[in-house]
C-alpha cells in the first residue's frame, strides 16, 4: 500500500531523518515507536510533503510529489497531526468541512464520524477551541477520518488523555483496520503494539529494530533498551 | 449639534477607508503571519501607475475624461495583486520559516523601497487625482428638533461609503462561506492543521497578500483625490489603519473595520474643539494606549475560542 523508501529529512544542519525504509500492507496497522526527539513526527511531515526530505513514497505503485501536503492528501494518505491541530476559532462542523478540503464527500462521511464519536454531533455549531481535550483529539481524528483515508497517518492520538479516554480511542482505531491501513506513531509503546501487526523503533533519526508487533511485547532485552519499561 | 453631524458626515467615510486599510493589515497578519509596514506603499505605487495609464489613456486620446479613470482602475488593482504575489513569492516565502522578525524587516525594508521607487520612475511632486463622483457636495439643511442644521456631504464620499460597504460585505462572505475563505482562517489558526487537511499554505498566503494590497489600492484611489498623489500619500491612512486594526483587535478581522468607523470619527469630533486643534493624532494614539493597557485583545475581539 505505502512503500517509503530512503527517506531523510534535515532541518538546516540538523537531520532529523536518516535515511529510513518502511512498508506499510494492505488494512494493516504499523507503528513507529521511540522517544521524543527520535524522528518519528519528521518522518510523518516528510512522506506528506510538509517539510521537505529526500527518497521516495510510493503509495499503491505511484510515486507521490511532495511539493506540498496537497496532492500525497488528495490520492488518499491523511494525516491526523500530533497536538490535534485542530481550528480553535473554527465551529466543530468548519473543521469537519475542512477535512474534506481536497478529498472525501463530507455529508456522507461525517454521518460516520458522528457515529464513532457521538459527542461531536452534540458539538456541531460550538467553537473547536472551547471543546475538552478528549472532544478535541476526537475531532483531529474525525477531520482526518471525514477525507476518506487509505492511508491514515497518526501522529500520538494518545498525547495528554485520560487513560480511560486512550482506550476508547484505541478501540476505535483498531475498528477501523478493516476500511484503511494505519502508521501510527506513539510514545506508549504498549498501547501501540497491542493493537499493531508490526513496529519500528526508532532512534537518533534511523530505524534500530524492526519486527512483529506481538513479538516485541514479549521481548524484555527490546523492551529494556529502546522502550524504557 | 450640527457640528457633531458634521463631524460624523467626514468622519464615517474617512473612516471607511481607514478600516479597509486596516482589514487588509490584519488579514496579512492573521493569516500570513506579519505587520506589513510597507502596506500602503506598494498600493501607493499601484496609485501611480493607475495615474500614469489614466494620463497614457488621455494622452494617446483613445479615451476621454472619466472614462479613462474607470478603464485605469482595473489596472492598478491588477499591479496591486500582482506586487502582494509577488511579496510573497519572492521573500516572504524564503523567510517564513525562520522567523516572524526577518518578514517585519522586510517589510520595513520594502517600504522604502517602494518610496524609493516612487521618487525615482515618477517623482515627489503631488498630482491631482480625479474623484470616482465630481460634482458640488450635497447640503442637508433645514430646521428640526435638533435646531438649525446644516450639514455637507462631500459627493465623492458616497461613493467611498458604498465602495467600503459592498467590499466589507463581499470578504465578510468570503471569509464565512467559501472554501478558499476557510482555508484562509484555518491556515491562520493552525498552519500544520491546515496542511494535514492538505491546503498548501505556501497558495494562500499568496492569496492573502494579493487581497490585502490589492484593499489598500482600493483605498489609495479613494482617497487620492484628497490627499493628492505623492511618496507618501498613504502614510497617514497606513498609520491609521494599523491603529485600526489594534483597536479592533488583530484576532477579529472586521474588528479593523469598526475600529477605522471609530478613529475617522474621534478626528473629526476632536476638531470640533479648537483648544484640541492639532491634537487629534495624539488624542487617538492615547486612546490606543488605553486599549492596549485595559483590553488589548481589542474592544472587539470575540469572547472565547482562544485555548492553547
């Protein structure tokens, strides 16, 4: 589905990236775990054209320009950001609209996301910015959720929830597999391989280990030097 | 009491333009991320080459009196997008990412170089610029319950009112109904949440810049019979506008407009006094001072929504 091939990404003398290779199948879920600082959100703003980087993303074969978000977004690889992100002066209903800026039919996709996340509908007309934190996590993801995604990058969905509220958004996410694949990025490493097929750990910008996702949890060397638990 | 209506009778339009100038400032800043200090600069350029092309127009005699100022127009609103395009495109763009500080020294820097340019392609003179409306002001008289009232209205000024009116209305839809008027504040709010949505952010600062030079061009040519066409003939409105803008609050953007309505009308009221005579200006930088002092979110910035 997504193949990222070589891909590096500077900032000024700072490289963030180091030339990294992932693949991403079919209704998978893949996760890239690390520390702060690791690379992990620079890895997602080089493959959508956010900040510039070098190598190659492919998604479905065809070679995605990176020139802006614009086109990687309109062929169907969305982006829930870290921060949610979301419009704080926009109404819950300009930001769903907003999700569907260069993909996705928003009447027909935002009944959905009503559905996921019931509280949003109640939410509609009121500012994004006066929503609760959960409300708008919810909402970052539904904005992404609303383009339709076949790719669905995530950046920390779980970043300042109650532990209550990550599960929810857990599950919600582990029933999406079947409709797109799923990059997820997280610092809680084991929330993140619970529900994902395979990892990457990352490190200082490069990918230290790789493997299956249920094999990580159980190896206590692995857990010890990457993960810190 | 009648000079009181006077005073609303000048202020309000002069105003008007005030609070387009400022509407414009604060689009830049809001969605673009700058105090653009070269705002009605590069319209006052734009001023002269629509100068320039009515005189060309009369010149050559393809055109005659006020027909060549309405086929002029268009050209220096076009020159106007074309130079905030090019603002943008050619350093705004290369400097955004480094920091708010480098695109306010440009801008500086643009400023004089558009006066710079003014002085040098035509020259510092002041040139007389033909009224969109000529013709005898009206005189309102009559005797009522306020007493004797007298009071003249400049004929030109209403075309300044309702060329400030259908423009407020105009970027009021813009803003609220369009997709690109979306982009436009969501890009503002949240530059990396308007890229995961996929807008390419680098397209609607363009569009903003060309917008907002092109409202100062509207201005400039509303306000040029008046002022008369030189270097610095936009100082005062620039200066005004940005005051504008402040009092309206930069986080609302038609704030700047009901801001300009306030300023245009507190110069002229002040007038009224003769002990204030020559203080108005002062009168209303203090009056910023007490804004920014006791509400410097602006008297008309909206009450919530602002979270981090």
């Amino acid at each position: 589905m997504l193949e990222v091939t070589d891909l590096a990404v500077s900032y000024g003398p700072i490289h963030a990236v180091k030339s990294i290779s992932f693949t991403l199948g079919e209704g998978e879920i893949v996760s890239i775990i690390g520390a702060n600082g690791a690379g992990k959100t620079s890895t997602l703003f080089g493959i959508m054209g956010i900040v510039r980087s070098r190598g190659s993303v492919r998604l479905r074969g065809e070679e995605l320009r990176r020139k802006s978000s614009t086109e990687p977004t309109a062929k169907g690889m969305v982006l829930c950001p870290e921060n949610r992100r979301i419009f704080p002066g926009l109404t819950v209903e300009e930001n769903l609209r907003l999700g569907t800026f260069v993909r996705g039919n928003f009447s027909e996709m935002v009944k959905q996301v009503y559905s996921l996340f019931p509280i949003l509908r109640e939410r509609t007309r009121q500012l994004a910015g006066s929503l609760s934190g959960g409300e708008q996590q919810m909402l970052a993801v539904g904005r992404a959720l609303v383009a339709s995604p076949e790719v669905l990058l995530l950046d920390e969905p779980s970043l300042g929830l109650a532990p209550v509220l990550v599960d929810e958004m857990f599950r919600v996410l582990t029933n999406l597999r079947d409709r797109m694949s799923i990059l997820l990025v997280e610092q809680n490493a084991t929330k993140a391989l619970t529900i994902s097929d395979r990892a990457h750990v990352m490190q200082n910008g490069r990918i230290v280990h790789s493997g299956e996702a249920g094999a990580m949890l159980r190896d206590d060397k692995l857990r010890k030097a990457y993960l810190g638990m | 009491m009648n000079a009181l209506l006077q005073a609303i009778a000048i202020g309000v339009p002069q105003g008007a333009l005030y609070g387009l100038m400022g509407f414009g400032i604060a689009l830049i800043f809001r969605s673009a991320g700058t105090l653009n200090f070269s705002h009605g600069y590069s319209a006052m350029v734009s001023v002269l080459i629509t100068l320039s092309t009515i005189q060309w127009f009369l010149g050559m005699g393809w055109l005659e009196g006020h027909a060549a100022l309405f086929a002029a127009i268009p050209v220096g609103l076009i020159s106007g997008a074309v130079f905030g395009v090019l603002i943008d495109i050619l350093l705004m763009r290369r400097v955004k990412h480094v920091s708010p500080a480098s695109m306010l020294m440009i801008t500086l820097g643009l400023l004089l170089v558009f006066e710079g340019a003014a002085n040098l392609i035509w020259s510092p003179d002041y040139e007389s610029f033909p009224r969109i409306l000529p013709g005898a002001p009206f005189v309102f008289q009559g005797a009522g319950v306020l007493g004797e009232v007298r009071v003249i209205f400049r004929r030109n000024d209403l075309a300044v009112m309702l060329i400030a009116l259908v423009i407020s209305l105009s970027m009021a839809g813009l803003m609220k109904y369009t997709k690109i008027g979306l982009a436009i504040r969501a890009r503002g709010q949240d530059p990396i949440g308007a890229q995961a949505v996929g807008i390419n952010t680098n397209r609607v600062d363009s569009i903003v810049w060309a917008i907002a030079i092109t409202l100062a061009v509207v201005v400039g040519i509303l306000v040029a019979p008046i002022t008369r066409v030189h270097p610095t003939m936009l100082m005062n409105t620039q200066l005004l506008g940005i005051t504008a803008a402040v009092l309206g609050g930069f986080s609302s953007l038609f704030g700047a407009i009901w801001g300009g309505l306030i300023i245009g009308v507190l110069e002229r009221v002040v007038d009224i006094f003769p002990a204030l005579d020559g203080y108005e200006t002062a009168i209303i930088f203090f009056l910023i001072i007490l804004v920014l002092v006791f509400k410097p979110e602006g008297i008309f910035a909206p009450r919530q929504g602002r979270k981090a």
